[in-house]
C-alpha cells in the first residue's frame, strides 16, 4: 500500500522533474517519480531529441535514474502532466515497467488540477512478457 504521504511526495518530485522536461518539439512536458522497494523516490523527465525518433519518455528515464543508482525493484510510479485528461503510460514504458515492477502494482497519473487515476501494472499490460517468460 502507498500512503497518500507517499504519494504526495512523489507527486512533487514528479512536479520537479516535468519542469525539468525537455520537450521542445512535442510542447509536451511529462515528470514521472517512483518509489523504490528501499523506499527512495527517483524522478525523470521525457528528453526530446532533433532526431524525433530518439526520444525518450519521463517513465523510462526515471526507471534508468534508479538503476544507475543501483535500484532495480519499485513499489509505484507517479506520471504527472498539466493535461486536463490525464496521461497513461505509453507502450513502450509499460513494457519497461513491467521489467522492474511486480504486475500487481499500481501506477498513477496526476495532473495540476489534482486529479487522479490508478490502474494495476496488470490492467496496462495484460499477458506481458517479463523476465519470468525467459
Ligand atoms: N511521453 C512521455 O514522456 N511518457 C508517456 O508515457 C507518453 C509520452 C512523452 C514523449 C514525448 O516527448 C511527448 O511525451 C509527446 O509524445
């Protein structure tokens, strides 16, 4: 379970990290947090690149700011825009959360009208192939 502390704690660094967002082409900034199992909270923003396709989203980068930081197992990710609909994670980042969470996690979206959406890891991804499959 995650304490509504918790989660506003990570709402926050998400907060940070969109601000941090390098976003010039799309315009759309996005922050993401996580809470590792070791109870540290990582952030990482989406970093756009001329060469559009080399994008990277604030999902995986989060995910890759805990790893370089020698954590690999999480208990949440917060993914925060200023979009009045809220923002799920994109395929490509499901398939890395998948990687490092347990499917039965939760992932939230939240924005800066303080709305909020939970979904299990196994609603976003359904039959995912993990490192279980290997
Ligand atoms: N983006 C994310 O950072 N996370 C998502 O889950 C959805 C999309 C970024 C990628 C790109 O920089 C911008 O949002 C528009 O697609």
């Amino acid at each position: 379970m995650i304490t509504k502390e918790q989660l506003a704690q990570l709402k926050q660094a998400a907060k940070v990290a969109y601000q941090n967002a390098h976003a010039p082409y799309s315009k759309f900034h996005v922050g993401a947090a996580a809470l590792t199992e070791e109870g540290n909270v990582v952030a990482g923003c989406n970093v756009e690149n001329a060469s559009y396709g080399l994008t990277v989203c604030a999902e995986r980068n989060c995910i890759a700011n805990a790893v370089v930081n020698g954590e690999k197992q999480f208990r949440t990710i917060v993914i925060y825009t200023e979009q009045e609909k809220l923002t799920p994670p994109c395929g490509a980042c499901r398939q890395v959360i998948a990687e490092f969470f347990s499917m039965s996690s939760s992932v939230f979206a939240v924005n800066h009208l303080d709305n909020i959406k939970e979904w299990k890891l196994s609603e976003l991804l359904p039959d995912a192939f993990t490192p279980d499959d290997l």
